[in-house]
C-alpha cells in the first residue's frame, strides 16, 4: 500500500480504496484477516477516527465483517461486489463521458474500438 494521499479526495475514502484494491488485486483473500485499525493509524500515521469511518464504510457494504475480539475479516462474496461497483463506477466516469465526445466529434465506435486497441497495445509494449 502507499503510504501517500491525494489531497483531492478525503483520506477515509482513500483508506477504504486501498483495501478494497487489495482485495480485488487478491492480496487480501475471503475469510482472510483485513490489516486492524491500529495497523492502519501506525502504518499511515492518521487518525484513528479517520481509518474507522473508511472501515466502517466497508462493513455497512458487507465487504468487511468483525469477528469481535479478534478483528475485521473480508466477508464472502466481497470481491465480487467490489468489481461489479467499480465497473458500474468506470461506466459512469469514464464511458459516458467518452461516447458523448466521440458523439461530439462524430467518432464512430469502430474508432473508438481502434483507439482503445492502439492505447491497450501500447501499455503492453510499455510494460
């Protein structure tokens, strides 16, 4: 995890990002020990009512569960609901605003189907 924040986006939202990342990258598995609120004010060095709401957060969602005593655990299913809220996010962020510019500019979806393919094959290259 970065240690670092953007300063555009509160930090409990950024906490709760990077453990849901790890989640959906399979650092942190279902039934697997979520990192503790005290790990994550040492390790960030913010407030622990900060990291509580972000956690919190997660446990309304149902992506986290407590085990009282022992700690927060990811709950079954958590990364699908995960993948389905950033893909209808993505959706919303990013694909409609681009079909509306291409809509503008009169790009053709083949076009835009080519565009992604080029900036996709350039990655693979890249990386």
């Amino acid at each position: 995890m970065k240690k670092t924040f953007d300063q555009d986006k509160p930090i409990y939202l950024q906490v709760r990002e990077k453990i849901e990342d790890q989640i959906i990258n399979n650092q942190l598995n279902e039934g697997e020990q979520a990192p503790s609120t005290n790990q994550l004010v040492s390790y960030f060095k913010i407030n622990h009512v900060t990291v509580a709401k972000g956690i919190n957060q997660l446990v309304e969602e149902g992506i986290l569960f407590k085990k009282r005593g022992i700690g927060m655990f990811v709950a079954a299913g958590a990364k699908e609901k995960l993948v389905q809220k950033r893909k209808e996010s993505f959706i919303e962020e990013y694909v409609i605003k681009l079909v509306h510019e291409a809509d503008k500019l009169a790009i053709t979806e083949e076009e835009i189907i080519g565009f992604i393919k080029t900036v996709k094959g350039r990655e693979i290259d890249e990386g």
